[in-house]
C-alpha cells in the first residue's frame, strides 16, 4: 500500500538500484579504499565547492551523531530546535557517544535563530555549565518549512563569531535546495555552514548519508576515527559511494525532490481551501502538517496510512515522495474531500 507516512518507506529509484548492480561486477578495496569511493571525494567537490571532505555512513542518526560529535568535547553543547530529529527521535544517540549535552529550544515553525542562541553565551567560560560549542539546525525542518538562505548565513556568522560551528541535519536537504532554487554549494558552503549531514536514503537511495565537512580538516581527520568508533565505516563502502555518484552526477538529487515538494504542492493545493483541514505550517517542501478531528482521522486510515504525530489535535503529518504520483495525491484529495 502506498501511504503518505513517510519518504522512508518508498522503493529506491531504479537508477541507483543499477548502480548497485553495476558495482556488483568485480572485486574492490575495503573500508573505503576502494576506486569509487576515492573518486566520489572530487565528485563531492564538484558539486559542494573544493573545502568540500565528505564520507558516507550508513544513515541519519548515525549521520548526525558522528559529525556533531566530531567538532565537540564532553563538557561542550548543542543547541537545537526542541524538535530537532537529534532531540526527539535519535533515542539519545548523540548523548550517549559523545557525552554532550543537547540544549532544545522552542520555536515556532521549525527554525532557530540566533537571538534565542544569545542568552546561553552568558555563562561562556563558568565551568559549572557546559559550554555551547555547535548550533545544530534541520533543513528543511522537521514540520516542512525551510531556512532561508539569510536565515542560515545569520546562524553561521552568529556561530562563528562566538567560536562556534553550524552542523546542519540535511537528511531532507535536497528539498530545501530546489525549494529555495538554488544549489548544494550555495546553500551550504557558501553560507558558512561547517559540517552537514546529506541525506540520501528519503531521497531515493536505499540506503546512505554523507558526512560533509566544508574547511574545517581538523575535523574531518578525526571524523576517521570518530565514524568507526560510532559504526558506521562500511567495510563494503563501495556500494554506498557508487549510489552517491549516480546521485550526484545523474542529478537524481534533485529529480526526486523536486518532484517529492511538487507532490506537496498538489496535495496543498487540493486541501488547502477546505475549511475542516486547517495546515499548520507553510508548505516548503515535501512534508504537510493538519489538524484533524479524530473521526476524520479514523475514517481515512481505513485507506490510507499517515503518521498522527499529536493525538492532541490531532495533528497528521502528510509526507511525499520522489515515488508519490499525481493520481496517489489525487485519490487522496479526494478522499479527504469526501470524507
Ligand atoms: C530530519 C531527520 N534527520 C535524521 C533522521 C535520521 O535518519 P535515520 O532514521 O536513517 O537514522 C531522520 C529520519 O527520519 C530525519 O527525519
């Protein structure tokens, strides 16, 4: 049954499936040694700028916690949105591999910024409270709205001017990149972001995160050691690399997002109007946030499968995909209109 649960549980797009299988005609280096993923680091370059040192890990949580942890020590924190996928649906991960202490704040769609981050500055220096050291942000955010490119600049600068450093949950990143038209250079490197975790796995793969670090070396040479401590250095990475290369050079990053937020924008469109359905947040890419009433709910359940991420409200998360076709929205509009 095709659902709108979640851009995780669609097939893998039968071109980086045929990477795979290309992949799969001889015998290559281990751990990374391997031809293909020597070559993807310059492919990596190419498309993120040359400060560019990127590393696949199996995925987003592994992702997150092994880039954050890289640029941090244990007495250090991480300030996030308190519904960052860090603080919320990582079961603790970062905290328990790095010691670190996640400090979770409210926000109203999604986004930080950086006068919420001042007020933690004050006690920079007193050793009895950690010590901010990284601002974590999603994009696009965990309720569907994503960061201007101002928006993320002013928390980098903001970062950087305190010591800091801006990791960026970019497990949907491609989205945000098409949805703010732009490219994945200019959304991460050129505003000043240091460390990205690049989704693939929502995206079409079947399965791979990038690690991406933009000139911090320091890092990266010890994100080595910090990936296999943390399990994620694939012994057979070649099959992770050879899906980042289809990726990247066939541009099927930006194929199946920009299909994955015009799926979103059918379904807005065919909700929007209707006064029973109130959409909580703008819809920037590929993800709707609603109020139902709880009959509403139950009724289109019997045929359709979505996440009630608040049985206060409830609140139903609607998500799309790169495999998402008009007629699965349409079928869905209408179910809705209907019920
Ligand atoms: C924003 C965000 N970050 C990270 C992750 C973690 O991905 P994984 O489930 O592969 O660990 C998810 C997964 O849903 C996510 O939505």
């Amino acid at each position: 049954m095709k659902t709108f649960a979640s851009d995780n549980t669609v097939p893998a797009h039968p071109l980086l499936l045929k990477s795979l299988e290309m992949e799969n005609q001889a015998w290559a280096s281990a751990y990374g040694a391997d031809s293909k993923t020597v070559s993807i680091e310059k492919l990596f370059q190419k498309h993120f700028g040359s400060a560019a040192q990127a590393f696949p890990v199996f995925n987003g949580t592994g992702a997150n916690v092994t880039a954050i942890s890289s640029c941090m020590l244990p007495h250090e924190a991480v300030i996030c949105p308190d519904t960052a996928h860090l603080q919320v649906d990582e079961c603790g991960a970062l905290e328990k591999f790095a010691g670190v202490k996640i400090l979770a704040l409210p926000t109203k769609d999604g986004k930080l910024c950086p006068e919420q981050i001042e007020p933690f500055l004050t006690y920079k220096g007193d050793p009895h409270r950690v010590q901010p050291r990284v601002i974590s942000i999603s994009q696009t955010t965990e309720l569907g709205t994503v960061y201007s490119s101002q928006e993320v600049k002013a928390l980098a600068d903001f970062a950087h001017a305190h010591k800091m450093f801006l990791h960026v949950d970019g497990a949907r990143f491609s989205n945000a990149v098409v949805s703010l038209n732009g490219s994945l250079k200019s959304l991460s490197a050129d505003l000043g972001v240091d460390v990205l975790s690049f989704g693939g796995t929502k995206n079409g793969m079947l399965l791979g995160e990038a690690v991406v670090f933009f000139n911090q070396p320091q890092f990266a040479e010890r994100f080595h050691f910090v990936r296999k401590q943390a399990m994620q250095l694939a012994s057979k990475m070649r099959y992770l690399s050879c899906q980042f290369e289809a990726y990247l050079e066939k541009e099927i990053w930006k194929t199946n997002a920009l299909h994955a937020n015009e799926m979103a924008q059918r379904l807005y469109k065919g909700v929007s109007n209707l006064e029973a359905i109130p959409v909580l947040y703008p819809v920037q890419a590929n993800a709707i946030f609603v109020r139902l009433s709880p009959p509403l709910v139950e009724r289109l359940q019997k045929d359709f499968y979505f996440y009630v991420v608040d049985p206060k409200g409830p609140i139903a998360r609607w998500m799309t995909s790169w495999n998402t076709t008009p007629t699965d929205v349409d079928q869905f509009v209408a179910a809705i209109a209907s019920s």
